[in-house]
C-alpha cells in the first residue's frame, strides 16, 4: 500500500481532504481482485477430471468424413489423419455471395441430400434430378480461379479456391431456394486456420491445432451408449434418432456408462493421441432429417436440455453431444475395430 503524504494525519483525513489522492490505490484494489477471481475461476475449470470407463474394452466403431461442408457425409472403413482433421474431410464449403458467410443446413436443409463420392480423381456430388457434378482434384484442380478471402466462419474467418461458375451454376440448382446466390470454395494451399482462442492448448504447437472449414475442431467423437441414454429419455412417441444426425467423425462403443466420454482428456486410437478438449454444443442443425432434407422438429435439442445444459461452464444455455477432438499427430491410418485407449 502507497504510504500516506506528510501532510496528513490518516487515511481517513487523506480521503475528506483529497480523494483524488486515493483513486489510484482503489483502482489497483480492484485490480487484483478481479485477478484473483480470474485466477480462481480459471482453476476451477482446469480441475483435472477421473476418466471413467478406462478398463471397458472401448473399440472405434465408425469413421464419416464430411467432404463438403454440411453435406452428406462418407462412411470409412479407415481413413488417414491429415493436418486438419480427417484426410478430405470438410475440405468444401459453400458460401453466400451477398454475406460472405458459409452456408450450412441451418439455412437449407436440402444440403443433406447432397451426396459426395470419390472417383476417378474427381469428388462427385449428385444430387436428385440433377446430373452428377464432378470437380477434379490432384494437378486436374489447379485452375487459375481467384482465391475468396475472408469467408466467415462462426466467429473466425478463412480463405479459399473459387471452383468456377460450373460449379456455382449446379449447387444454384440444387438449392434453388436458397435465400441467397451461393459459391463453393475448397482449401487452398497455406490453409492455417485456428481453432477457436478460447480453446488452444497452451501446451502444444499451433500447427497442432488447425481446422479445415469444420466448425471449430478437427474432430468430434460420440459414443454409442450416449446415443443410446438419449434414445431412452426421449418421448415415447418420438422414433428413435440415428447417429448421423449429429454428424460425428468418430463413433466408439464399449463404455460402462453414457457419457462416460465426458470424462476423458486425452485418448489414443491407433497410433494417434487425441486431445479431448471440449463438450460439443449442438444447434438446430441436429433437428434436420437427413433423409428428407428438412426440419422435423424440436429433437433432439428439446430432450437434450432436459439433462445435457450447461455442461460448459461458460455456457450454461447451450446443450450437448459430442466430445471436439485435436490431434497431436498427423499422418497415420485410422481404422473401424481399433481399440480406443482412455489415457487421461
């Protein structure tokens, strides 16, 4: 504490005389205070957490990549672990012209009966009534297409290749509805997307944790026994969800109890460790049947808050599913039936 001027014969005398004199000294109490509340907070969210299910014999079940942003995805038997999640995996994205945003199912739900394919060195999209739609890929994709600059994501930002008025033309069709014109946009070289801020791991290099045009992470993990506990709690005249409304890279199985994965810190599938790093919020977007191509109403979200909110300290009014992965690895194989090692 700042000592008293001569001047005066206590602090209390210094306050009825002069109280600008002791501005600085209360502004520097609420200083460290706030601080400490910081600091206390902050600790308490870190508070290391007991992994459950670490003896169950927990195996990988399911591997779906998701070449176009909120598209159909691919059911993988394996798939390699590239530096931005899954090797292909949301490597596309469409976005509106008019806001320079992306576009997902949360403003056509149509983008679910887009069905991606690889062949031939091409990614192939078809769509109903539609001829197949086939962009190259390899040295067949480098065109000379403007690069699009500043395309948002959530709170982020990334850039991308043009893939040409063709292209633009075909998904116009097949979203003819869309509230605005729309473009497709696939990673250019040099992508260095981060996750978000609030997330990174202080801990490891930030060339260990990009994200191609996902939502925020590379990877998300459910669990077949959550699935199964929603299921049971949902109403009973309500048909029981499958897991691809949630849209999962990883799917696993073995766990002594749902939501068990909550738990976990860190795992290892493979040769791949992974971060667990984060609950995963779930939006309207879960509310689309894939199958049809539109909202059929308020599950799973309206089960999920019953049980699932405010499993995010920081955000009590959100629900969730899912465990958001990063890896410390890349360039290995993941395959179905590996075993999933529960090591933090």
């Amino acid at each position: 504490m700042a000592p008293i001027p001569q001047q005066y014969n206590s602090f209390l005398e210094l306050i009825q005389k002069d109280p600008m004199q002791v501005l600085p000294l209360f502004a520097a109490v609420f200083v460290m205070i706030g601080v400490r509340l910081w600091v206390r907070k902050a600790l308490a969210q870190k508070k290391p957490k007991v992994p459950k299910s670490t003896t169950a014999k927990i195996v990988l079940t399911g591997i779906t990549i998701y070449p176009v942003k909120s598209c159909k995805g691919i059911t993988m038997q394996q798939a390699k672990v590239g530096p931005f999640g899954l090797e292909n995996d949301r490597r596309w994205m469409l976005y509106g012209t008019n806001t320079k945003r992306f576009i997902t199912q949360r403003q056509n739900p149509r983008m679910s009966l887009i069905v991606p394919s690889f062949k031939d060195s091409h990614l192939c999209l078809d769509y109903p009534n539609l001829p197949t739609l086939k962009i190259p890929l390899g040295a067949g994709a480098q065109r000379m297409e403007p690069i699009v600059e500043n395309i948002g994501i959530w709170k982020s930002f990334a850039n991308g290749v043009d893939e040409g008025d063709e292209v633009a033309a075909w998904f116009s069709k097949a979203l003819e509805h869309s509230a605005e014109p729309v473009r497709l946009i696939r990673i250019s070289e040099g992508h260095s997307r981060p996750v978000p801020s609030d997330w990174m791991q202080t801990d490891m290099k930030k060339e260990q944790q990009l994200v191609s045009y996902a939502d925020g992470f590379a990877f998300l993990l459910t669990s077949n026994e959550s699935l199964s506990v929603l299921n049971s709690k949902l109403p009973s005249d309500s048909e029981k969800l499958p897991m691809c409304r949630f849209r999962p890279n990883f799917v696993v199985e073995g766990l002594d109890e749902g939501f068990d994965e909550d738990t976990w810190t860190k795992i290892r599938i493979g040769e791949t460790t992974f971060r667990v790093v984060k609950p995963c919020t779930r939006c309207k977007l879960t509310t689309v049947d894939p199958d049809k191509g539109e909202f059929v109403g308020e599950e799973p979200l309206r089960t999920l808050k019953t049980f699932r909110k405010g499993i995010i300290e920081h955000q009590k009014n959100e629900v969730c599913f899912g465990q958001n992965l990063l890896h410390e690895t890349h360039g290995s194989q993941i395959s179905v039936g590996q075993r999933v090692e529960v090591l933090a």
